[in-house]
C-alpha cells in the first residue's frame, strides 16, 4: 500500500541489518524478496547491493535511499525482539568534504581537525545557538566554521598570526558559501597567558600537538615531546580557569602516542581536579 501510494518512477529500495545473526546472503535473498513484492504492486523497483550487512553513507546516498522514491530499511537486534526502521536522514558527506578539502585555507604540517570531529566536540561541551564559542588554538578555524554554523558566536585566538589570518579568510569563505553572517572575533594570543574578552560560554580546542612525526621515536626523543605539549595544555587550562565562571563547560583535545605497551597520555589529564576542574566522564553507546 506504501509503494502503491508514490509518485511515478523506479523505487529504490535498500536493507541494513544491526546486532541481528544473520548472513549478507541472507540479507540479499531478503531484498529479493521484497523487490518480487514490489513488482507485483505494478512499481518498478532497483535494490541497493549490499557489500555488508549495513549500507554505508554513500550507498544510501547515491541510490537515493532517503527520496520520496527511495526507503532503507534498517533491521535492529534487541534481544529476542527485532525493530524494523526506515532512514529518513543521513550525512551530508559531499558537505562535510567541501568544510574540509575545499576551503581556501588549510595547513597540512599543523594538522586539520575533521569537520565532523568538531562536530563531536561541541556537542560534548553542549553548546547552544547563540552561545560565544572560545577557541584558544584556532588554527585555520574547522571547530570555529562548526560552531558557526550551530549558530554560535565565534572567538578564535592562536599563537601564530598566520593562523589567525587563515581563520578570517575560511570564515569568509563560509559566509560565502553558506551565505550566513559570522559573529566573530580573532586575536593573537598565547593561550598559557591570554586574556580573553568576554562572555565565554564554551571552551573547546584542539591543543598542541607536538611536532609533527612520520613514526613514533625513541623514548628519550619522545620524553621532551610530551613535556612541551603537557606544559602547554597545563599553562592554558590554569589561565583559562581564572577567566571563565563556574560551571562553563570545555572539551579539550589533547595528544596521546600509541606504543606497544599501550598509549601514553598527558599528566595534566590526572591532574584536572588539582587544577580547579570537575572531570566529566562519558562513554561509547
């Protein structure tokens, strides 16, 4: 009756199964299936081919899975019950890639924070449209565009003024291109000694990293690395504290090294509560 009910053209349909102990063999005898039921309403059909049991962003995509011609449905696992979903949305991967690789300035050697990375990280600090978004290691601005387009006001400071100059010109660009007005500010400043305008309603960086590295050196190379960025991070929370009010919230990116004995973190992050923070603790669902 559904598929009776669309406009004229080819149905596009699409399976992805989660938690559910089934086979892709199965999954594609099961659209099959479905697509014998289709064709017997009179439609024309097209089913998406499953390369795993779950369709991939580019899958749904590009076979139009999420038009008024088009329905992915999702089959989920719960214990002994199985829910039967359709996909309505999904991300805008040509969108994220032009916040990405196609703005006017970017810089390889100093590293470049993934649009959706960024994305995660204000979501962590739970900011809000309207908000003023402090960014103390701006770099070319990826978490600043983001928090942009949230509706944030932006505050971006970094060290280097050509940084600062990138950030101004990528915010330009996005305000072209999304055709949107920017509350912005930019300064160049060092994050261990700044000081900040206010209101600062979130914090939220992507601190030094450390020099950029083609593999992971020896420990006694490697020791100076992580005292630089450990001081760094240190220096910068103690004087951001002092300048926010009670109760603002952060999400600081910080390094760690992977080594075969496992990953070795910063000091500073055992550290938080001596310093003036609360540790907020969260984990993957």
């Amino acid at each position: 009756t559904y598929v009776a009910n669309l406009p004229e053209g080819k149905f596009k349909l699409g399976l992805s199964a989660y938690d559910i102990p089934v086979t892709l063999k199965t999954i594609t005898r099961s659209g099959l299936e479905l697509k014998k039921v289709v064709k017997n309403s009179g439609r024309s059909v097209r089913i998406g081919p499953n390369t795993a049991l779950e369709l991939n962003s580019a899958q749904i995509l590009h076979n139009q899975l999420t038009s008024e011609l088009g329905c992915e449905l999702v089959f989920l696992g719960d214990g002994a019950q199985t829910h039967v979903m359709r996909t309505y949305h999904i991300q805008d991967i040509d969108d994220y890639a032009r916040r990405d690789f196609g703005r006017p300035m970017r810089d390889a050697y100093v590293g470049m924070l993934p649009p959706k990375l960024a994305q995660t990280m204000l979501n962590l600090a739970q900011v809000t449209p309207g908000q003023r978004v402090l960014d103390a290691f701006c770099g070319t601005g990826v978490l600043l565009q983001e928090a942009a387009l949230m509706g944030c006001a932006i505050y971006g400071t970094d060290i280097s003024d050509r940084m600062i100059d990138y950030s101004r010109e990528n915010i330009s660009w996005l305000e072209n291109i999304y055709r949107m007005s920017v509350d912005s500010t930019f300064e160049v400043a060092d994050a261990q000694k700044a000081t900040w305008q206010p209101p600062i309603d979130a914090a939220v960086s992507e601190s030094y990293l450390g020099r950029p590295m083609t593999s992971l050196p020896a420990r006694e190379a490697l020791e100076p690395i992580m005292q630089e960025c450990d001081d760094i991070a240190r220096e910068f929370l103690i004087n951001l504290h002092k300048q926010v009010k009670p109760g603002t919230r952060l999400c600081i990116a910080v390094p760690s090294w992977a080594t075969t004995s496992g990953f070795i973190r910063l000091k500073v992050v055992d550290d938080l509560e001596k310093i003036g923070y609360n540790r907020i603790s969260f984990k993957h669902t």
